[in-house]
C-alpha cells in the first residue's frame, strides 16, 4: 500500500517568498504533524511526504498512492481542495485533517472523501485499515492523544532545506484565551510526553536549530515549571549540541532558575504572546494572565533578555476595545519596546470557542470564493494578505482599512528606532 502524506502551499509561509528576504526561510517549518502520523504507519505501507511550501510536485509522475492525507491551516485550504481534486479525478481516497476541518468539517467534506477531526493518533489506524479494504468512512473524530504513549515522529523524510527540525513535548493550554483554538482543539489541561522519549526523539532530528512547538513549553502552574526545568536539565545531561527556540507565556520570567537551565540548554528565543498593550484589549481576550500579581512586562522581558535570550512578542490589532492609533500605542508601548514585532489582525473562527464575542459581536465571515472561505492571518506587518482582509465587524472603533495603515507605521517606526 502507498500513503502520500501532503502539506499544501501556504500563500503566507512559504520559500516562494524566500527572495523577497531570507527571513522567510525561518518561516517554513516542518509539517510535524504529518510525520507524526507516518511514525504511526505500519510498515506495509510506503510512506512520502510532500511540502509544497518547497515546491510544487509533479504528482502524476510518479506512482499513484492508495490513500492521500492532507493537513490545513486555513491559509491552506484553498490549495488543499485543489490537490484533492486532482487526486479524486485519478480515482484515489483524500482524506483530510488539521484545524480547518476540524472546525469546518461539513466544507471539506464537499472535496474530500473523509475528514479526521481533533488529534488523529487515536484513529489513525482505523482510517488506514478502512482504506485498505475500501470502506473510509465520511468522518472519524480523534480524541486527545495519549502522551505518554506517543509514537516518535519519522524526521528522515524529510531531511533537506530546513532552517529548524521540529519537536512536540506538550499539548493543551487553559488559559482559553478567546481568539486562540489551542484549548478547543487540544483541551485545556496540559499533556506531557515522558521525558526520556523526547531526549530519545531529539537524537533522531539531524538539524541542529530546533523548534519546539508547544503552546506552552513551561505552563502557567509550579508543576508544569518544574516539568520543564526537568527537561531541560535532562536536555543538558544528553549534551545534545542543539539550540532551540519555543513558546512560553510571560511568567517564563518568574524563576531565574528555569531561565538559566533553558540557557544552558540551548535556548535562543522565546514567543510571547502580548496580545494587546491596554488592559481592556487583555480582559476582552481573556488575557489578564498577562498582567496577574501586577507583573511588569518591560521588567520581565529585560529579565528574559538578560539571560542572552531573544523575545518575539505578538499582538492582536482589531478588538472591540481598539481605538484609532493601537499600532503607535503599541510602538510606543513602554513595556513591550524592546520586543520583536509580529502582529496580526483577529479573524473568528467557526465553532472552537463558546464565546459570543467573536462570532455574534466582533465579526463574522465572509464568502471569498467557491470553497467559501477566503480568510487568512494578517501575518507580518507590510504582508500583502493585509489588502485582502475579509472580515465584517459590526461597528468597529478602528476599522480595517485603517489597520492596513497602523501595522505598517508600528513596524516601521519599531524598526527605524531601534527598538528591535
């Protein structure tokens, strides 16, 4: 049996964009989510993987597999659609997963023969099985994966052209916060994955930058810390000869303990999500963590970056309490002007979270094209997606055409004071 495992292009990060700057190398990272499934292949099968992010494959060239997979963002269902029509058109099964179906189950159903929503490890099997003797089913709903009993994912496919290897040590998040589909799709409680795994996982990724891609590498409780303090000193002892860059919130800070051991570890760089520089944009997204126990957040970056590690902080532009100016409020920001910039405009997404405001208040869809749904991240500042913004918000006190504005003055003004 043949399984072609699939990324599709992503119009926002992808070595497309690689000589408009070499940055954007940084941006393409490995879809871990597929080679996560390949390691739970049975060996019977003969597994490749393609990331068109590196280019488009000429698919009718080579054999033609029994069973496709397809992940999305997004971003990348348009694309998806169209490499399963042109599976589908040869008479071969598409199935698809990742968080578009997940939350749009009934549109990918209209261009792909089945659809895994949630976590796949649960079922992945049952859909390999069924495919084998042609019954797939329309839908399979995974459940959260057992961390403990994770399977290794298979980095020797592909091993060329990446800044950054990847590795996954949790899941979940509670913070739930309103704009984020982490706790929708992997809970809100935190999953760990056994620690002498990992360090055995580490051993098989050959790049020497490596991304974790946890939500949350250290968590918000004392026993999520010292679980990571626990692995980065089992990172040390390994002598791995690695450096790595994760996400982690602002109370990473806290425990000059845990920024030492993640130095000595190899960490460069963390990605904090700020989210907004007013207090009311914090309480509207559920964000108030942020500034708990009256945390100052230019003391706890300068804290950060004392240790020789780097901080990319993100920030949300178009909530109900943004008012003309956000972008310079937040260039001007004292607390967070020392901070890498990634902005984004917030987008709402159908069904993950429960609360009113990002479907009945902030905004709703609109209809973009045929598959229905032409939204994707603002990404970077300056981005061109940014003159494509399909977003309706009822009465919004900064409207969109003037964050397409904003955005760029903020980055620019960041970068032309030295502030980054």
């Amino acid at each position: 049996m043949r399984l072609h495992l699939i990324n599709p292009f992503n119009p926002l990060v992808s070595m497309s964009h690689a000589k408009q700057s070499r940055w954007h190398r940084y941006r393409v990272w490995k879809p871990l989510g597929l080679l996560t499934l390949a390691g739970l292949t049975p060996p019977d099968w003969e597994v490749t993987v393609f990331d068109e992010n590196f280019g488009m494959p000429n698919y009718a060239a080579g054999p033609a597999p029994d069973l496709v997979g397809v992940t999305a963002f997004t971003s990348q269902a348009n694309r998806a659609y169209e490499v399963a029509a042109e599976f589908r058109s040869r008479g071969v099964s598409v199935v698809m997963g990742g968080i578009h179906a997940t939350v749009r189950p009934d549109e990918a159903l209209q261009h792909v023969d089945s659809v895994v929503t949630g976590e796949a490890e649960s079922v992945w099997a049952t859909v390999l099985e069924d495919a084998r003797h042609g019954r797939l089913q329309r839908t399979y709903a995974g459940g959260y994966a057992d961390m403990a009993q994770a399977k290794p994912a298979r980095h020797d496919l592909l091993t060329k052209g990446y800044a950054f290897g990847a590795i996954q040590t949790t899941r979940g998040c509670p913070l739930n916060c309103s704009f984020c589909s982490v706790s929708a799709m992997n809970g809100k409680r935190y999953r760990h994955r056994p620690i002498d795994d990992v360090i055995r996982e580490l051993r098989t990724v050959r790049e020497k930058l490596v991304l974790i891609v946890d939500d949350n590498l250290i968590g918000i409780g004392a026993a999520h810390v010292e679980r990571a303090k626990e692995l980065m000193r089992a990172m040390i002892r390994a002598k791995l000869g690695k450096k790595w860059i994760c996400q982690v919130t602002i109370n990473m800070a806290d425990d000059e303990e845990l920024l030492a051991l993640a130095v000595k570890a190899g960490c460069k760089g963390v990605f904090i999500g700020f989210e907004s520089p007013t207090n009311e944009g914090l309480a509207e997204v559920g964000k108030e963590f942020n500034v708990s126990k009256g945390r100052d957040l230019r003391a706890s970056v300068r804290r950060i970056q004392r240790h020789k590690i780097g901080v990319m902080g993100s920030f949300i532009m178009g909530l109900d309490t943004d008012t003309p100016g956000i972008g310079r409020r937040i260039a001007h920001e004292p607390r967070v002007q020392y901070v890498s910039f990634a902005p984004g405009i917030i987008k709402p997404i159908p069904r993950l979270q429960d609360r009113p405001t990002l479907d009945n208040t902030a905004g709703s869809f609109i209809p973009g094209n045929s598959s229905g749904w032409r939204l994707r991240r603002a990404g970077l500042a300056c981005n061109s997606d940014l003159l494509n913004l399909h977003v309706l918000q009822r009465s919004p006190p900064c409207c969109v055409d003037r964050f397409k504005h904003a955005l760029p003055g903020c980055s620019f003004r960041l970068i032309a004071e030295s502030h980054i």
